[in-house]
C-alpha cells in the first residue's frame, strides 16, 4: 500500500455528501458520482471523503467501501482524504483498513478524530494510527462531534510529537483563535472546517484553506483565490455575498438536511434524504433555503442543474 506523508496541499478541499436513497436505505452512487465531477469541474484542490458531512458514523462498513470506490471511479486524479470516526485505536485502524485498498495511490492522509484531551496520549493514538496504516493524518478536532475538547496548546504539543501529521483541521469554536495558536505552532498547513463560517478570517490569521461541506463550493474557492490574489479586502468583498446562506446552512440540528436539500436544488444530487440523528427540515426552512441560493452570486441553481445533465 503507497502513501503520502506529504503536507496537504492548500486550497480548498470539498467535503463530500453521502447521497442516499430516497427511503435513506442506500447510498445513491450516481449521485455520489456527480457530486465528484463537479467538485473537479469547479477546481478543487482534493476531496475529503467519509467526514461527518459524509455520514460516515452512520455507513455500514460495506456503504463505506460503496462510497470510497464510487468517488475513486468518478475522478481519476483528485487527491484523496479519507475521514475515520471510530475514537477507539483498534477501531480506527480497522476503519481504515476497511477501504485502503480502494484508494491505492490516491490518499492524501487519513483523517483522524482527536481522542483525547492528553497531549501525549493523542500523539500515541494518531502514531499508532500512522504505524499500523502506513498513511499520513490529517488530524481533525471537532469537538462538538467527538466529545473530546483539547487546549489548543496541547493539540500543538500532541502534533508536534507525530512525524506522519500531514495537516489539521481545526474546528473547535471559537476557530479563528484556534487556527492562529495552530498556525503559530505547527509545521504543517492547518485548514478550517465549521460549514466556511469563520473562512474569512481564519485565512487572515494563516489558514491554508478550507476543507468543509458547503453547498456552493464555487463560494469558498472564490474566497480564498481573492485572498490570495488581493489579501483580506478582496476577500472580504467575495464572501460576504455568500454569507447569507453560509449561514442559513450552518443551523444546529438541521444542517445536514439543509445542505443536502441545497445540493438538490442545484441538480447535484437526487435526494436529500439523511439518517438519524439528523431531523427532517421544517416547510418554511426549505423555502428559504431556496431564496438564499437564489440570492447566491452567479446562476448556481441553473449552473450546477446544466453541468448534472451533461454528467
């Protein structure tokens, strides 16, 4: 099995959706196929599949082997970061052990949840990870979904103990403080997550991107390609347009919904069924949904529905 123990490119790494059925029962792979070559139409840097937007805590191992090869067919050349939910070591690897050989050649990292608050005993986690894989880690601390918070100090001192740490991704709240201590400390790229609601400034404080699961990911490489190009102001004048429904999107409880009703709207995918815990959208959300893609700069509804049917 190759590897890469490379840092992560910067840019924008789109996190995939799981398309499922419309009972929920499948994963619609169609959909799912879509879904890549869009993402490789608009320029992303790579794709994050089986993060949290992806549903992955809730796939059966064999969805998740359907997932990985899907998006591995769908695109030749995309790099790949492949997410592992388990919090346990043993579990983890076997994760991860589950789909390595569909992603031969094409992994970028494996991205690995913080497991503990310990700085010592998360550098053991992420090296045995690292060890028994052969992969590199994209470190990933979101706390609201593990359970597990971490001084920002101590994820510094815990990466800075594990060689194969390709990045973080960093999206514990408040995340602009935490993306700055992280920058300041580590040496390899540190990218924000939480749905592009802080991406403004987590660039200014020295973010390497952003790898989240917007519904318009046109919208986060628009904002950082002005960063890069004009700094802060140019950016600034970017993504406060997308704003709005940045969000609109990012609502407790209801984003995942919310996002896939959004990547239906747009002709990227066919339902926008979820797994529980997720909730069901109230009526009057998915009408405003609707007004806030509308009001998204460009013709996204049109452009994302034309660029399905020629897929």
């Amino acid at each position: 099995m190759s590897s890469s123990k490379e840092p992560l490119s910067a840019g924008v790494w789109g996190v995939l959706a799981t398309p499922l059925t419309a009972d929920g029962s499948a994963v619609d792979t169609e959909s799912l196929a879509r879904q890549v070559q869009h993402y490789a139409r608009i320029g992303a840097t790579g794709l994050t599949v089986l993060g949290v937007f992806g549903e992955a805590a809730r796939l059966t191992p064999d969805e998740r082997r359907t997932v990985v090869e899907t998006v591995v067919a769908a695109d030749p050349q995309l790099p790949l970061v492949v997410g592992v939910s388990a919090l346990e070591t043993d579990a983890a690897c076997a994760e991860a052990d589950n789909v390595l050989d569909l992603v031969d050649g094409r992994l970028a990292g494996l991205m690995v949840q913080v497991a503990s608050p310990d700085p010592a005993a998360l550098a053991r986690h992420l090296t045995t990870v690292a060890d028994r894989t052969g992969q590199g880690i994209v470190v990933q601390d979101y706390p609201i979904i593990s359970g597990i918070s971490i001084a920002a100090r101590d994820l510094v001192d815990a990466v800075r103990r594990v060689p194969a740490v390709t990045a973080v991704k960093s999206e514990s709240s408040p995340s602009p403080p935490a993306v700055a201590e992280l920058v300041a400390g580590v040496e390899v790229p540190v990218f924000g997550g939480l749905g592009g609601t802080c991406l403004l400034d987590e660039l200014a404080v020295g973010a390497a991107g952003a790898m989240t699961g917007f519904s318009v990911p046109e919208g986060l490489l628009a904002c950082v390609a002005a960063y890069r190009s004009g700094g802060f102001g140019a950016a600034r004048d970017v993504w406060r347009d997308y704003l709005p429904l940045v969000n609109f999107e990012f609502q407790q409880g209801i984003a995942l919904g919310l996002r896939k009703h959004s990547l239906v709207l747009r002709g990227l995918i066919r339902h926008d069924a979820v797994r529980p815990p997720a909730r069901a959208i109230p009526p009057r959300m998915l009408e405003l949904l609707a007004e806030h893609l509308r009001g998204a700069p460009g013709d996204v509804l049109q452009d994302a529905a034309a660029s399905g049917r020629e897929g």
